[in-house]
C-alpha cells in the first residue's frame, strides 16, 4: 500500500521529538541521551537505521546557571530509515531556522 | 509526492502517544483530556479532523488507590485525517488485545 | 515527618512539567491546556489548590510560520497548594529570567 | 527551611516518571535507559546519588508480538538523595502492588 514505509517513519520521528523533549541534557550526557534515543527507534516496527544528533553549540548556549538545560526542539536532529515490504523510506526531523519550528520531512 | 499524507498521519499519532502517556487521570477529567488532546493534534499541520477518545471501562479498572491512575498504551484511541496537496489519509491509534501493543495503522 | 508536604509539592511542580512541555499550543487551545494541566495536578495525592498559566506574550512570539509552538519551559508557569497532616506547603514552577531556568521553590 | 531537600528529591522523581514513560524499551536498550535516567537525574540541583532500575522479569512480560514495550509505571524503580544545605533527603519510586500504583515516599 502506498504511504505505509512512510507513515511508519512519521511515528518515529514524532515519538523521539514528544518523548525526550524536556529532558535534562548538558554536554556530559548528551551523547548517552543521544544513544539511548537512537534505541527507543531502532526497537520500533520496520526501523533499519536511526541517529539522533543534538546540537552541541546550542546546547551549550542554552545550559542555565544550574549547569544544565531541557531537551528543546531547536536542538534535536534525528533520521530515519524503515523498510517495509520492500519499500524504503528516509525521513529527517531538524530545526527550521526560518520557520522557527522542528520540521519534519520526507527526504 | 507519494506518502507525505500517510507522513503527517503517523506523525500525529505518535505526537499524541508520546506526548499524554503517563498524565494523571479519572473519570472526572479524562473528556478535559480527550479535549486537550485533540486541541493539540488539530494545531498541527494539514490536520483535517482528530478525535481522541479514553476507554471508560479500561480507565475505571486502572484506577489505584488513591483515586487516578496514569493515562497508559492500554486505554488510549486517536483518529487523525490528514489532507495535503489534495490527498487524504486516515490512520488509528488503538491498542490490540491480541498484541498487546498500541497498533498504528493507516486506514 | 518533617518535609512531606513539601515533597508531594515538588511531586506536583515536576509532573506538570515533563509531562506537557513539547505539546503543540498556540493562542487557541492555551486555556484548555491550562485547565488539562489544571486538572491533572489535582488528582494526585493532597493537592488543595492548582493552577497553572501559559504566558500568552511568550507564547505569541515563539508560534512558528505553522501557526504554533512547543509548550516550553519559558512559558510555563505552575503553583500548588498541598495539605498534608495538617501542613501546608505552597510551590511555585516560573521561568527565571536571570538564570535561563524554570526554577521551582517552595514560598 | 524545613522542606527543602524533600521538595527537591520529590521534583528528581517526578520528573524521571513522567520524563520517560511511554518510551520504547526491552531487554536490549533497559540498561542504557536506565543510564540514561540517571544522568538526567544527576544533573539535576542537589542530587548526589541516583539510581533507576527497570525491572525484568515485568519487562518480559510485557513485551508485545512487535518485539518490545512501552516503560510503564509498574517496571520502573528510582532512587534519589539529595543534599542541600547540609540537609540530605532520600526518597523513592517504587510500583506499589496493593494499590496499583506508583508510590513516591521519603525513606
């Protein structure tokens, strides 16, 4: 059926953008949140790749005076491939600049 | 472009998932949440229609001891119509018994 | 036991927090997130008093070109009233401008 | 003031719950969520220990037909002491099995 490799891909970037927003992230767990992100979508149906990226520049912008800050959606990058009978698709979640808003498209 | 509607779908479903799991919840707020919920999901892009809906039955019998429980996979429906570029999809959130898992589908 | 109203207290400030922040909002459905917010503060254990705002000026200048936003921390802010054994503890969820930080105190 | 170190252990456990329930898991990613968990809980003000456990064997069972689960309430265990002021406050959450629920109590 048409759209289906690409409604699955849909959910995975949704579900790691509303699950992990507003977590604490400083730079000395950032990479473990961004592996233990990259797990949650790898066990999700017909996942074949995933990485999830958090911008270190602005991450560091960000960190409060309490030495850390939330997960925000201007710094979350993710992609992801699934597969399903034999139809592939490729989706990216980054934040718009222009549009000031996490984008999600089909790539 | 083939699948950017079923895209959007998926995306919608796993926002809301993903998002309201884990809120406190009874029968005296869970229509305030349903309402909430399709607020939420009817602000996002080329969203046409939303329904949310708790099931009464399976909330009545979560409730713990100290009078709500919270809102889990088990309990939660949605329905997102999605229209984009003149092509509609339709996909449902509902949890299958047989599964036992939060089935996403388009259809 | 010394320090148990203000324990549900900061219970209360958290949940609200990392359960909502990452939800689409935007001026239409602000005061419905509010009141589901609202509400799921006070079915949990000893709240007498909830109430929780979205800065609406805040929340103006952050809708992207889709015509929302994310709730973010910045925008939020809660206070609850929690009885306990015949204590009281009040406590206050609000954005501090100085530190970048959604500071939580007790008042 | 009497109540501080309780008020900041009971936010470090509401925010790890409604932080990450909801997220995918099984056996294969638990041990790197838990991490993952505990850093967001270390980097919180006036923690010193924390600890999270996912447990097993409620892990195991419920799996669904797709491989893996959702984190729910009834596997998920913390631990959190937090020192402030020369004051130190130890609290948990823990699945209570008699009122079907996720207890957070002082210890």
């Amino acid at each position: 059926m048409c759209g289906e490799a690409e409604f699955e891909a849909g959910i995975k970037l949704a579900a790691v953008f509303h699950q992990f927003v507003g977590a604490p992230v400083n730079e000395s767990n950032a990479e473990l949140l961004e592996k233990a992100m990259e797990s949650c979508m790898k066990l999700q149906p017909y996942v074949v790749e995933a990485e999830v990226r958090i911008d270190r520049e602005k991450l560091r912008n960000a960190v409060s005076s309490f030495g850390y800050t939330s997960l925000s959606p201007e710094m979350l990058y993710a992609r992801v491939c699934v597969e399903l009978e034999g139809k592939k698709a490729v989706a990216i979640l980054k934040w718009d600049e222009d549009a000031g808003y996490p984008l999600m498209r089909l790539v």
